[in-house]
C-alpha cells in the first residue's frame, strides 16, 4: 500500500543536509500539528514559486513586484565597477547582510564537485560570462570570487577563472578571491562580518 508518510520523507530527502532519519523527523513533527499548519505550509510553498522569480541580472530570487530586476541590481547607490560571485542565494544574503561590500552581485547556482564534467550545466558560467561581458561596458573593473573554502568551492574558483581569463584580460579587468584568512570548510552562508571583512581586504 502507499505509505504517505514514507513519499514525503523522501521529498525532504531531496533537500541539502537531510538524511533519511530527519525526514523521517520532520514528517512525524508535521502531523504532530495541526491542519492550519499544513494548510498554511501548502499555501506558502505555492506562493514561493508564483510569487518569486530569479534576477535577470544577478539571479537572485526576490518577491517579484512588477519591478524586472531585484532591489541590489536596482539600487542607484550600488558601486558597478566590482561584481561578487558567490554560489548561492543564501551566500549573498549573508555578506549583504555584513553591509561591507557595496558593489554588485551574481549567484552561480551552486558549485562544481572536483570530477563533474559540463560544469556549465551545473553553474551559471554561460550567463556570467554574458553578465560580466554586459558590464564591461559600463566600467567594470574587478571581479572577486567567493565560493566556498572546500574542495568545490576551490574547483568552481579554478573553472570561473579559466572560462573568463580572455574576456578578463582583453578588457584588462581584475579577478581575485577571497582571502584565505578564512579557514579551510568555510561556507560563506556562515561567514562574520569580521571574517568577511579580513577576507575582502586581502583578497588576491
Ligand atoms: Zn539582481
């Protein structure tokens, strides 16, 4: 017989950091509550996808609002001679956050693990090629990679870096990355303003 309880466990399953006991724990937590908390739950995960929509320009998903670009792409204020590459939505939200850096933005969409092959499948690199080929034009001057302290947050690094090296250089544009005065397994969700700060200063 289908077992409901098995099916959306293995939903979860899908999700980054659950193994199969905790969602096995989240579904049981689920029916612990009551059905204003599943209805509300069901409601909310419809709106996330009708109501959101990826950045043209950085890709970013913000509340969309008949407003074509997100609030950072939008913003006069935002310095658009650096661009900061980070591999997820929740990476920028946290360096956003420290209020540190004040240029602009551009989410990969993940990272490369060290033996995957068509990286381009996996990250953003055709549309930021296309991105950082856009804002050339209107003065770009550097672009600072911040993915990851782990292995493919250092690959994903190495392939940005090869895939922009002509258009970088052509242009006479600046490429670094983070300092590494962040440990080794640093995932930048998780980065302190102060961590950040040291980072972005002696970023090479
Ligand atoms: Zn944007």
């Amino acid at each position: 017989m289908h077992d409901p309880i098995h099916s959306l466990a293995q939903i979860f399953k899908k999700l980054p950091g659950i193994g199969e006991r905790q969602a096995h724990r989240i579904v049981y937590d689920i029916l612990a509550k009551d059905k204003n908390f599943t209805d509300s739950f069901i409601d909310q995960l419809k709106k996330i996808h009708d109501q959101t929509i990826p950045c043209p320009k950085c890709f970013r998903h913000f509340v969309f609002d008949n407003i074509e670009v997100c609030d950072i792409c939008n913003n006069p204020k935002i310095n658009p001679k650096t661009i900061l590459i980070v591999e997820r939505d929740t990476d920028l939200t946290a360096i956003a956050r420290t209020g540190i850096y004040k240029g602009l933005y551009f989410v990969l969409g993940g990272s490369v693990p060290i033996l995957a092959k068509e990286p381009e499948k996996i990250i953003r690199l055709n549309e930021l090629f296309n991105r950082v080929d856009a804002l050339i034009k209107n003065g770009l001057e550097e672009v600072i990679l911040a993915t990851s302290i782990t292995p493919a947050g250092e690959h994903t690094d190495e392939i940005i870096r090869t895939y922009l090296k002509n258009l970088i250089s052509q242009n006479k544009i600046a490429i670094k990355s983070l300092g590494r005065g962040i440990s080794t397994g640093t995932e930048i969700e998780y980065i302190d303003p102060e961590t950040f700060l040291g980072a972005l200063n002696n970023r090479g």
